[in-house]
C-alpha cells in the first residue's frame, strides 16, 4: 500500500502502528543501553575547547540507560554570529531536500541607526516534554523518546502533515523528495547518498523511499549520539554558540550553562516545556 | 507498514521487484542489520585537506561514502578550526569521531565540485568571442592549436583570414645567457638617470645584441623587453604549489616578466603599505649597493584570542576576513565572557556590529582622517608607547626586550619644507660603517660602505647602523631642528605634524563621526597594555586613497606598540615548502653556516631557467621616469613602483597596448569581468581580436569571463587538486594546510610525456611545455634524470619538503607507522590511478620519505603545536625587525600621472579621485549616494553561485538603504531599483549578445551610514551556469537560481582620464570598490 494511499484509510491501521511504535521504543531503549560507541578522547585538557568537553561529557551520559539522560540545548544567543553554519551543516549531513530545514537562523534588524542590533534565532526543534504534534498523530509514527528527543519513525508516518501544523515553532516540514539538481544536466550523486538518521542507513532508490513524503524535523542528530558524537549544529558552530548535553549530569557543561538568570525559552507561556534553552 | 519482521510492506513492494532482494538489507528496521553503523565517522571513510571556498582555507575533514563526498566538516587539526587544536600527533582513528567547526561555504563545498555544470573536455570558441557558442575538441588538438598557431578560427564568420600568432611565435627567446646578459644591459638603461646616457646606453645595447634584436619588442625601447613578454599569464585565486607552476612555466620556461595576480581587487593597498612598512636598509647584491629592499608584500592582522580592545575599521568579521570559522571561534568566547571588547568602524551596520560595544559609521574613504584623530588625541594625551618609540635600532630593542623598533625618532632631511630622505651620518661628520656581503652561493665576499642613519639623543646627533645588536641607540621622539645647516625633523614629528594639521572636531568633521567617536576609540586602544590592536581590511584600503589609510592606521598600531605581542598585530608563519630554508648549523670547526635542510630546493632544480626582463604590462616595480618610455607627465597609464599583480590594470593595458601589445592571455581561477569594479569595461577588450588575439582560460565552468575565450580548458577543483594553502596574519601558529585530491576528478584524463592526468591547470602547463619542449619540465624537468612528467613529481616532493623542515633540530614529522599507512591507502581507495598510485607516489618522494609525507598528508598539513606559538606576552612567530614609520623609498616616488612627489608617512588624502589626483564630485550632478559592497558569508564572489544550499538561505541579494534616504527617494522596501552611474548612464551590463539591466530588490532599514548603499556580492550572474549555452549544437539549459540578485560593479565610477579602466589607488595599486556616486531609479 502506497503511504499517500494510506491517509485514506487511516482508522485501519492506527491499532498496527500503535503496536509498532510501542516495540520500536522498546527495541530502542534495549539498544542503547547495551552499545556504547567506541569514542576515545584526547585530554582532558584545562583549557580545551568547549566541543571537546561536550563530547566527553556525552560519552559519559551515553553509559547511563536511555531513561536516565535527558539531552538538552542551551544557545547562548550572546555568541551567536548568525553564519548559517548549523543550518548548512545540518541540511547536508541528513540530505535535507529543497524546502527542509530543520535549523533555520532568523535574523532580524532592531532599533534606530547608530542604535541597531541585528538579533539572530537558531531555531531547532525544541524537543519539548509537552509536545502539541506528537498527540495528534493519527497513527502513532511520532513520539517523545525517554531520553528527550522527539522522533518521527518514517516507516509508520503516512504523511498527512498534522504534526506540520500542531506545531508552534514549525519545527517540522514535509519532505518533497525533490533534490537541488533536479532540473539540471545532471542530478548529483551527493544528493542520494545514504542518510543515518534515528541510526538507520537509507538508501534512496525512489522517489517513494522514506523519508519521501514523510513530516521531517530535528532529532538532535539521534544517530551521532548513538555513535558517541555531537549533533552536526552543536560541533559546526563557529561562535561555539550552542551547548549540548545532558542536563541531568551535574557535572557537565550543559548542566552548567543552563541554569541562569538570562535563560530563556521560546513560547514556554504555550506550555510545550522546550528542552531548548535559550541564553540572552 | 507493519516492521516487526524488519522489511515493510511499502519497501517490498519497491525494492522487490525492481532491484532483486539483495538489497533489502540496506531497508531494514533500525535495529538490525546495519543498526550503529555510522560511517561518516570511520576513518577509512576520511580525508583532510583544506577549504578553498573562501581564501581562508581552513582544516576540512571531508566523508566519502562510496567514492563520493558525502559531508565536509572542519578539521580538529587545523588551529583555523578547533582552539586549541589537537595535537598533530594524534591518531586519525581518534580524530575520525571528533568534527570541529566549519563555515556555511566550506561545507557547501559539496556542490562546488558536483556542479552539474562542469567542463570535463576542452571547450572552443564555435562563434564571435562572448556568443557562447563552444566546440568540444580532443586535449592533444587544443594544445596544438594554442602552440602552433594558425588560421585557427576560420569556420568563425569574420575571422576566415585571421592567423592567430601560437606561443611558438611568441617564445621566441630562448637563450638564457642572452636574456640574462640583455637583463643586465636593460638594468643599466633604467639606472641611467640623464635622458642623454641613456640614449647612449640603448645604442650601445643594439649594438652588443645586433644578432637578437629581433627578438625584442621594440629595440629602440630594449627596457620593453623580449617578445616573450607578450605571453601574458594572470590569474585569480591562487596558492602554493600551483603558484610555483605558473612561475615554472611563465617566467622560468617561456621566459615572460607577465605573469601578474590579482592581489589589488582583493586588498592591494594592505599589503603594498606593509611591504613599504618592511623595507629594510640593506645591501643589495643584485645591484650591489645599500638600498631600501627586501619589503615584503605582507600586511599584519590582530591576534585576537588575546586581544581585550580590539578596532575593526573595513573588517567584515563575522562574513569575510580571513575568515569567521578561526577568527570568531576566538573572538565570541572572550566577547561573551566579558573579556573582550570591540568597536566597529564601517559605514555599513555589519553583522559583526550586532555584537561591537559601539558601531561607528564613517564616511566611506575617510579612514585616514579618522586615525590621525586617534593619532592627535594619543600623542596630545600622552598616551603613545614612548619607551618603544625610542629604540631606533635592534640594539635597543633587544637591550629593552622589545621584538621589533620603528624608525620614529630617526631624523629625516627637510628641503624646501618638505620631507626627504633620512639624514646620513656622512652629511654630519659620521663616516660610513664598512662591512662586508658574503654570498650564500658562493661564497664570494664584497665590501661596501654603509651609510649610517642619526637621532637626537638628548640634545645632540647620534649616527648608528640600524641592525647593530650590540649597542643600543635611543633617540628623541620629537626633533625639529637644524645640525651643521641641515633642517631636521624626526619621523614622528613629521607624523604629529600632519595629525595635529587639523583640530579633533576638523578630523571628526572630515570623517563624519562625533569627537566623542574618536576619543573612545583612542581611550580603548591605549587602556591595555599592548593588547589593544587596530584590525584592518578591505574598507580601509580599497579607495584612492587606500595606501595613506592603511599606514594612517598602520602607525596608530606602532604607537601603541602591539606590533608582535599577543593580543597585538602579528603576522602570518608557515613551514616551507620550496626547499630552500636556511637554518644556521655549527659546522665541526665551530663555526656558524646558513645551510638548507630539506630534500628538494626547487629553486635548483630549474634546469635551462631563463631570466625575463623588461617592464611588465601593468607596469609594476620600476619608476616611469627610469624607463625608456619617459616623456613627461602625465604618463599614458599609471605606473605602479611601489606595487605588484595589479589586476585591473592587465586587461586595459592591453587594450591600450601600452607599454607594448600583447599577443596571447591565459587567465586561471579569475573572472576580472564579474570580479572588477567596472568589470565591463574588460569586456570591450576580451571581445576585440585584434587587441586581444589568443585568449585561453582554465575554469571548472563557463564563467563572465571564460565567454569571451578563444579556448577553455576544465579545471580541478579544490577537492580534487594539490595546493599549500599557507596561512593569514591572524593565525600565530606556524602551519601549511596541504589540499589534496580526495574524490575522484571530474574532468576527462588527458595523456601527456606518456603519464595520464585529469585535464588542469597542470594538465595545460605540462601539455604545452611537452610541446614546446620547454626547460623544466619532462623526463629531465627537474635535473638530470629526474623527471617532472606528472604533478605528483612537484607536489609529493613539496610536501617532503614541509615534513622535513626542523631536521636540523630533529623537529621534522616522525614517520607513519604501519597502520597509519594501511590507513593512507585504504582511505584512498576510491581514486584512480592517474590521482593516486602509491608507487608513483613513493618513488618521488623515495622510501624513507614517503612514511613523513603520509604522516603529513593523513592530518592534511603539518600543524605547530598550541603551546609552542607563544613567547610570554608575545608570539613566538615575530616580524621582528624594523618597522617603517617614515618610508624614504616611498618618498622617492613620483606619481606617473602628475609628477607630484608622495609622502612617506601616514598623510591625509581625500578619497574619490580620478589618476590624476583630481576630485570627481559626481555629487553636484545627482548621483547622491555612494555605492559600496559587501559580503554575505554564504558567498565568495564570483565562484560560489553553484552552491544551492547556500542559494536556499537567501536566495537573492539585495540593494540596502536606509530608511532616510528611501523616504526622501519616495522608495519602498521591495521596490525593483535599477543603480546608474556618472560611468553607466543606463544601469545595465553590456555583456555583448545582450544587455542586462543592473536591477535589484531594495531593502530598507537602519543597517547603514544614510547616503550609503550596499549590496553583497555574489549574486546576479549571467553565465556560470545561470544562462543557456551551446556546445556541439546542442542547448544546454541554464539554471535561474543562479542568477537571482543584482550584481552592481558595472555601477562603479570609470576613471574619468583612462576611460576603460575602474578607480584605482596609485599608490598602492588596489582597485578602488567603494568612491562610487550613484543614483537609483525605479524598475
């Protein structure tokens, strides 16, 4: 059965799906407490650079169970240089296909000449522990995961684009499936190169491979956790702007950035509780 | 869609039946077959390189999944991209899992390389030059077409009698004891200062050389030089390694003096104002006389992981400048921790300014008067670095544990109220110091006289050598008097003079700031020590007055005393590559030699090297009044004795055919036509055969530029090729990034002395000189036996070269072990043989070395360590030597176009003025606001249009103004302007076939100085894939997105005397970006 096909007969396949995505948790629950990559750092040094120390730190949280780690993000809008590296980084490292982005920077101009600021926003999925899209999912394909990350399984999304809309930061897209070269001489063969993402290798052979077609979005680059790395937006960021960790680990960077008078989350009023803190 | 047995429904149906289920493992559930395997971090799958998207060129670390790059990230390696790095020794495994920063641009650089639009094979001109109709040919045709010459266009309606002159018409001198000999002569000529001896001089040079004359230019004018000198090579983006090849090729083979670079359409005036700043007071073998040389073309930059005041005067910071990835992984830690802060001096609201303690918005241009403001306050308040001041030689310096001393206190001659040379110790009664020159080759010995320079210490004259470091010399820092009837001033009185020639508010009022401005600027930049440092760029130097500007600036810098301390103004450090670096050694007898270390001096190894010689066509490095061609002022076009690779004047100087016509051009990695203010005033040249006869280009795509080629041949990209990047003035490590190939090449192979190599830039240097059968290059290229018929002869020993430097300290790389060079071969699996052939590889280099060049090539250069670069409060990597506050050579030169002596010091000149030195006040006619550039980070001129991720972030540029300006202009946000100028009436690109309206989008805000307006560049491309092409008959579809925007050079003022060429700084050689008056009209 096609996935668009599917939207149409929803109610039948809701109870499957159901099932599927209570498995996929266990599944992945027992996988992660069991592999832990092998990641070896240099250091630790006193004044090493701050991606070095997160990645230890992570290495550290990734030997705790799924459960007990809550990964969070703290972008300290302060060293912020609005370079669109992480959006660039993060575009190319999930093959993101024309109209996706999952980490856009908006910029914008304040204030009178010579008073003029321009105010940069990394605007990530903000993982929020009260998320509004993953309830109105009608087949269960989206969910929060015990460890923070809100993921989408792209074999059980149908692609009806709900989840789009719930959403109040517009942290999701839908995938088109075109590619940037459509409609040149030549179609690039970068643009198909596999994906990881959720840890999984895709390989698109068609134009109907998920994630065609499916609602996709920010995972914290769950698949570079697995492997013992940073998300792509946390180790390209030039302004060493974006702290990443987990934030129940009270000796780690994150833990200690967190947590101060300036911190600041986007929407909190609407009660999605973001597990992205900004700093201002 | 059930997965619970790993396959589901959909993927069956899809995967099944069409490709056979052998790959239905690769559509799995997650968690089981390939569950964790994530192999853009194994290191199989990894190589290092470095970045060209921008000249930067940081540490790339780039992922290739089956043979194809699949993500770039920066490499932890590389100090341009983790701070600190990592330690060179670390193990690549290690290194694999670990990704540190990289820009937008470098890891775009994906598309770069696959660009649907690449050239793979030679391309020919099938119609009039810019029609953009084009022929595929065979390499081997192309090659000899270019070198034979011939009735090579004649299928070309109007070009059916043309014979195009080949290079073996044009290399027609070919002995290099004749060219060396004619060189001599020539010197001598242009030395002749009467107009009379020289005339006797050039008879008597016809007479010596009767036999060869036919292969001058014009032998009544023998200082034009060899018809050689009618090969012209220029080119655009250029680094180590290829560098070398073009001189291998241009100069040492073909025996040409053009082989010139682009230098001034970047920031020409910087480093022509640092090489004034470094020349030194030397010997001069060449000339065999003691003489202001040795300058180098360098300029410094603020070290800022130290720094606590930081100026950015012309400095995009967080978009361009050398460049974000290394420079704001310094900045933004000690800005947000509250250590550093920073101003930022520019008329355009950068995005650095978002985060700066105070913006400044100066007029455009007047960044000289702003220093001498600073100047005034600091020396008015006390607040310059006297005790540094004083060290007037090496002596003091060292005796007061400085690294560096100016020439402040010397004592310079005034006739006539005016500035001279220095006073020699001779014209008070100090004789000369004799010393003695002892070549390094040699061993010859020379002595000569040394001219002695003076100071005033504590009321009476002292004569010293300036390099002495055995006796200290101090001087007073403000002189005003007579010595034995000779008017004196000390170099910094001149200096106060001219800073104090106009009141605080008079400077505030020129540049149009608040005193207020001017004082917290100087205030800041002398409340910390020597980690206060004024950084400067493009908006400083690329205007009329752009040389002055930098120096104004340049001796703010020296006042403080920053020059070589952390925190402070330093300069660039790399290891070496050409071979020929000496290192002091002991020899057994006890004593000390300059001896060189590394295994391959290129230098040496030029077989059959010829000497070229004669003026260049931009007329670089040598005094109009010194040339044959002398007769009066102004002269036909500017000369140019202070600067070098003056790019925008190659291509209208051909036109002019002055000094002489030139006969065929090859432009690499340029596109003068999109790049240039008033890039479409080469265009009238590159379509005119008769100026222009051969016109060859190697691009990786049909640029602005390469449409008007006669012959285009593809070219490697950065992710294909070989280059030593080097490094910038902010970086005080040592390094030397080394670019290799890492994906397959995209060009067709080309056979050439019976090796393969992708068709390249070494492709065509290597296929001409196999033809011409030049010196350098072949079986014998590199000495007997030693054969240069394949780039990796060039590049491996190179990189030999880099590993091995320190040996003498046993500081070389220590070999690959055996799993790092299992690793070195298996990461390069996917690359064939003609890039990557081990054996090839390690019989270049030999056995020994090929282990350290793995060791290098695995970590993609050779990285000092953090810790080594610095030297308590300075670095350890120092200019180290004497800084000139007053430069007596510059004070030597006339301008060419006046006769009007320059100023050897920091002096206030105002900007928008034509070669003349006149005023252009386009103002009083309309055109009321000024045009300047910027720009983005998502881009990098005219090369990075191809890159659609970046495209997706903005996909179209814009015309910026701000709101005061757009009201009275009755203008809204979104309304399509079109920009005009004095120099461009009808506001359009006249591209040849067509004409293309120069409009674009306005955007109005408060981000900008009122009566400026900006665009970034980058966009509004025609060619470059943005256009339809025919090749072999056949359409090739062009692509909109490309371009998208405006591109508004073609805006910029003409010179109103040259009328084919854009503003220039005569004095320092920059192409001038921002004295442009314009106005806009609505689309």
């Amino acid at each position: 059965m096609e996935r668009r096909e599917a939207i149409k007969d929803i109610g039948t396949i809701v109870a499957g799906a159901a099932l599927a995505a209570s498995l996929d948790l266990a599944v992945s629950t027992e996988a992660e407490a069991k592999e832990t990559p092998e990641v070896s750092l240099p250091g630790p040094a006193p004044d090493e650079d701050v991606i070095i120390t997160m990645q230890r730190d992570l290495l550290k949280a990734l030997k705790k169970p799924l459960k007990d780690r809550k990964w969070s993000m703290t972008i300290d809008l302060r060293k912020c240089i609005g370079c669109h590296a992480c959006t660039v980084g993060c575009i190319a490292e999930n093959k993101l296909p024309p109209g996706v982005v999952y980490r856009p920077v908006s910029e914008e101009e304040i204030g009178a000449s010579p008073n003029v600021a321009i105010r940069f926003l990394p605007r990530p999925c903000m993982q929020c522990d009260n998320p509004p899209c993953t309830v109105v999912c009608p087949v269960k394909a989206t969910w929060k995961r015990e460890d923070g990350i809100v993921v989408i399984d792209y074999d059980q999304c149908i692609g009806c684009r709900y989840c789009l809309v719930a959403c109040p930061y517009g942290a999701r897209s839908a995938n088109s499936g075109d590619l940037y070269t459509d409609g040149t001489p030549h179609r690039e063969a970068y643009e198909t190169s596999p994906t990881y993402e959720y840890g999984r290798k895709r390989v698109r052979k068609s134009h109907f491979s998920s994630p065609v077609g499916n609602a996709m979005k920010c995972h914290f680059c769950s698949h570079r956790l697995d492997a013992g790395m940073l998300p792509m937006c946390v180790t390209t960021c030039v302004g060493r702007a974006t702290y990443f960790g987990d934030v129940r680990d009270p000796d780690s960077v994150i833990a200690k950035v967190t947590f101060k008078p300036n911190a600041w989350k986007f929407k909190e009023g609407l009660g999605t509780k973001p597990s992205v803190t900004y700093l201002l | 869609m059930k997965r619970t047995k790993g396959v589901s429904r959909r993927d069956f149906f899809k995967t099944g039946v069409f490709l056979g289920s052998g790959l239905l493992t690769t559509s799995c559930s997650p968690r089981s077959v390939e569950g964790g395997s994530y192999d853009l971090a194994k290191p199989e799958n990894i190589l290092y390189s470095a970045c060209l998207q921008c000249n930067t060129g940081c540490g790339i670390k780039v992922k290739i999944i089956d043979g194809v790059a699949s993500k770039i990230d920066g490499s932890p390696y590389n100090p341009y991209n983790l701070v600190p790095h990592l330690k060179f020794g670390t193990d690549p495994k290690i290194v694999s899992k670990i990704d540190a920063p990289l820009c937008p641009k470098g890891q775009a650089g994906i598309q770069t390389a696959y660009d649907p639009y690449r050239l793979r094979t030679v391309l020919k001109r099938a119609g009039q030059r810019g029609e953009n109709k084009w022929k595929t040919i065979p390499f081997d045709q192309a090659i000899s077409e270019i070198c034979e010459g011939g009735l090579l266009f004649k299928d070309v309606p109007g070009e059916e009698k043309r014979t195009v002159t080949g290079l073996k018409g044009i290399y027609v001198l070919k002995d290099k004891d004749v060219m060396k000999e004619m060189g001599k002569a020539v010197s001598e000529i242009m030395q002749a200062k009467e107009a009379n001896k020289k005339k006797e001089l050039v008879a008597a040079f016809k007479i010596r050389f009767k036999d060869n004359l036919h292969a001058l230019i014009d032998p009544d004018h023998p200082d034009l030089g060899p018809k050689n000198n009618q090969f012209v090579f220029m080119w655009g983006r250029l680094k180590g390694g290829r560098g070398d090849l073009i001189k291998r090729f241009a100069s040492d083979a073909l025996g040409s003096e053009n082989a010139h670079g682009h230098t001034t359409v970047c920031q020409g005036s910087l480093y022509f104002s640092g090489k004034a700043m470094s020349e030194q007071w030397v010997f001069d073998a060449k000339d065999k006389k003691v003489k202001w040389t040795g300058g180098n073309k360098f300029y410094w930059q603020a070290e800022l992981e130290n720094a606590r005041f930081v100026a950015f005067v012309g400095a995009n910071i967080f978009d361009a400048n050398y460049g974000p990835t290394n420079r704001m992984s310094r900045l933004m830690q000690s800005v947000s921790s509250g250590g550093l802060k920073y101003a930022i001096i520019d008329p355009r609201f950068s995005k650095g300014a978002s985060k700066a303690d105070r913006w400044i918005p100066v007029k455009p241009g007047e960044d000289g008067a702003f220093a001498l403001g600073v100047i005034r306050w600091m020396i008015e308040n006390n607040r310059i670095n006297a005790a540094y001041l004083r060290n007037a030689n090496k002596g003091a310096a060292k005796k007061n544990n400085e690294p560096n001393w100016t020439n402040a206190s010397w004592l310079v001659r005034i006739d006539n109220d005016k500035p001279q040379a220095f006073l020699r110790g001779e014209e008070i009664g100090f004789p000369a110091a004799r010393k003695q020159y002892t070549d390094k080759e040699t061993g010859e010995t020379t002595p000569y006289d040394y001219p002695l320079m003076v100071v005033m210490h504590g009321g009476k004259p002292a004569a010293f050598d300036p390099y002495k470091d055995d006796s200290a010399v101090e001087g007073d820092l403000f002189v005003d008097t007579v010595i034995k009837g000779v008017r004196v001033k000390s170099s910094l009185q001149i200096i106060k003079e001219e800073a104090f020639s106009k009141s605080l508010d008079e400077w505030a009022r020129i540049c149009g700031v608040s005193v207020d401005d001017i004082v917290y600027i100087a205030r800041n930049l002398t409340s910390h020590g020597r980690r206060a440092v004024a950084d400067l760029h493009r908006g400083v130097s690329q205007h009329t007055n752009g040389f002055y500007n930098v120096i104004c600036w340049n001796t703010v810098n020296a006042l403080i005393g920053n020059y070589d301390y952390r925190g402070g103004f330093i300069k660039a450090s790399t290891y070496n590559y050409t071979g020929d670096k000496t290192v002091k050694v002991k020899t057994p007898a006890g004593k000390e030699e300059q001896k060189t270390e590394q295994p391959f001096n290129f230098k040496k190894m030029a077989p059959g090297k010829l000497s070229p010689f004669g003026v260049s066509v931009i007329r670089h490095g040598v005094k109009y009044e010194d040339s044959t061609l002398f007769s009066g002022y102004p002269a036909k076009r500017p000369w140019f004795p202070l600067a070098s690779d003056i790019y925008q004047e190659i291509i209208p100087s051909i036109g002019d055919a002055y000094p002489y016509p030139a006969k065929a051009l090859v432009l690499y990695m340029g596109s003068p036509v999109y790049a240039l203010p008033a890039g479409h005033t080469t265009i009238e040249v590159l379509k005119d055969v008769a100026k222009l006869p051969l016109f060859i280009t190697i691009d990786i795509t049909v640029g602005e530029t390469s449409l008007y080629a006669d012959y285009i041949f593809p070219d490697l990209t950065y992710l294909e090729r070989w280059e030593m990047q080097g490094s910038h003035p902010n970086m005080p490590f040592k390094v030397q990034p080394v670019r290799q190939p890492v994906i397959p090449p995209i060009p067709e192979t080309a056979k050439i002395f019976g090796e393969e190599y992708p068709i390249s830039l070494e492709a065509f240097i290597l296929g001409v000189a196999e033809k011409l059968r030049l010196k350098g290059f072949g079986p014998d290229g590199f000495g007997k036996g030693v054969p240069f018929t394949h780039p990796d002869h060039y590049y491996l020993r190179a990189i030999a070269n880099v590993a091995i430097e320190g040996l003498t300290d046993g500081k070389e790389v220590p070999s690959a072990s055996d799993d790092e060079m299992r690793l070195f071969t298996e990461c390069r699996r996917h690359l064939p043989k003609s890039v990557f052939d081990f054996d090839r590889w390690r019989k270049a280099v030999g056995d020994d070395l090929i282990k350290k060049v793995v060791y290098v090539l695995n970590r993609g250069g050779r990285f000092e360590e953090y810790e080594k670069a610095w030297d308590g409060e300075k670095v350890k990597h120092k200019y180290g030597t004497l800084i000139n506050l007053y430069q007596e050579k510059t004070a030597k030169v006339k301008n060419s176009m006046t006769g009007k002596s320059l100023k050897g010091y920091g002096q206030y000149l105002p900007p928008f003025r034509d070669v003349t030195d006149k005023p252009i006040d386009d103002e009083k006619e309309g055109y009321d606001l000024v045009l300047i550039t910027s720009r983005t980070i998502l881009h990098t001129k005219s090369r990075t249009a191809t890159n659609y991720w970046l495209n997706a972030i903005l996909p179209e540029n814009y015309v910026y103004i701000h709101q005061k300006d757009a009201a009275r202009l009755d203008l809204r946000d979104g309304d399509a302007v079109k920009v005009v100028s004095k120099s461009n009436l009808d506001g359009v690109w006249d591209i040849g076939p067509y004409r293309k309206p120069m409009t674009g989008k306005l955007k109005v805000g408060q981000a900008i100085r009122p009566g400026t307006i900006s665009f970034f560049l980058g966009y509004g491309h025609w060619a470059y894939g943005a256009n339809d092409i025919v090749i072999d008959g056949k359409k090739l579809r062009g692509d909109k997105r490309r371009g998208q925007g405006i591109h508004a050079n073609a805006a910029m003022r003409v010179d109103p005397v040259l009328k084919n060429t854009p503003l220039e700084d005569v004095y320092g050689g920059s192409v001038v970006f921002y004295d442009s008056r314009v106005k806009l009209v609505k689309a």
